[in-house]
C-alpha cells in the first residue's frame, strides 16, 4: 500500500472524527476467507454478514471504538495480508 495514501486517509479521518470514536469497516472477502477475517478480529463480533448472490463473496462489517486515526490504519494494514479483501 503507498504511504502517501496513509497520510491523506490520516488526514481525513482526524478531520472528520473525534478520538476515540465508534468507527465502522466494512470487508469484501471470498467467502472461503472470511474465518481468516475474523480471526483478526477475535473480541470483536461482526455486525453485519452478507453473501454475495451467488455466494462467491461476503461481506462483513465491524463496529469498534477506536482511540485515534492511527489504530484504524493499523486496522487496515492487518486486514491487507489477506489474498482477495476489499476495504470499503
């Protein structure tokens, strides 16, 4: 990922949030990948779960309180190692 992109998302969401604050992703995986999605997440409980219509994708949202906008970067960079996941 380009650290250029971080720095701009950074700035966005200081910009736009209050830390600490209820911060929502959300994640397009294979369907076959999304226990490995949340087993990143072990404390945390999907919030929402879509199949896509043929069942080749879902979707899963999470709800967290985050302390500040480098925990939610930190967030995206872990989700990143997984093959085939989109961040929303």
């Amino acid at each position: 990922m380009d650290p250029n992109w971080f720095i701009g998302f950074r700035e966005k969401l200081d910009k736009h949030y209050a830390w600490p604050a209820l911060y929502m992703f959300k994640f397009i995986v294979p369907t076959e990948k999304k226990e490995e999605l949340r087993q990143l997440f072990p404390l945390h409980v999907t919030t929402t779960e879509k199949a896509s219509g043929k069942g080749k994708y879902t979707s899963l949202t999470y709800q967290m309180m985050m302390p500040s906008s480098e925990s939610v970067i930190e967030v995206y960079k872990k989700v990143a190692v997984i093959e085939g996941v989109v961040a929303l």
